[in-house]
C-alpha cells in the first residue's frame, strides 16, 4: 500500500498575485474531482506554513493538504500521485506543490 499526499498553497498563485475565492473554489473543485474519479475518495486538511522565493522573502499562507491510501504497486503509485500533483498545480495556478509517496502498513477495516 502506499500513502500519496499532496500539499498546496492557496493564498498565492505562482506569479506572487493572491488566489481569488473563485480560483481557490474552482482548484478544490477539480482536484477533489480528479481524486474521487482516480482513487475513489480523498481525506482534506487545512494546512499552513513558509517558504522562502527565489529573491529570499519568507512567506506563509494557508493551504490545503490532499491525501490517499492506494493498494497498488509503486511504479503505479509514482505515477497516480504524479498525475494528481500536475493537475492540483493546474488547477491552483502553483509554480510548485508538494508530493509524497510513501510505502506504508495499512489496512481498509470493514
């Protein structure tokens, strides 16, 4: 099994402009709909933290934290969590966002 994350700033689009409440509507639309459609559901968090621009400002926002538990193999993995990343940074104007893909012990209990 493996855990695919994604984290997202949604204060600031990459060109440094703020995000409008209607961007940052329209990027959750479309990435919890790549989830659902993709992995079957998601689990959303509301994150915050810093990051630091290429002329050395500091700056924290917001953000939102996107994440899946996926049975599948790890060259499938990469590729599903590489897929999400690319359009959750389409879809929230970012120049980067965070993706990890981590091996992990779990179980679906019913």
């Amino acid at each position: 099994m493996y855990q695919i994350t994604i984290n997202i700033g949604t204060q600031f689009r990459g060109d440094g402009l703020p995000l409008t409440d209607n961007e940052r509507a329209a990027g959750r639309r479309e990435v919890e709909r790549m989830y659902l459609e993709t992995r079957g559901g998601f689990t959303r968090y509301q994150v915050s933290g810093g990051w630091r621009d290429t002329v050395g400002q500091t700056h924290e926002e917001n953000g939102l934290q996107y994440e899946v538990v996926a049975d599948i193999d790890e060259e499938q993995a990469h590729k599903t969590g590489r897929m999400l990343a690319l359009a959750a940074q389409s879809a929230f104007k970012q120049d980067t966002i965070l993706l990890r893909v981590l091996p992990i012990v779990a179980e679906f209990v019913q």
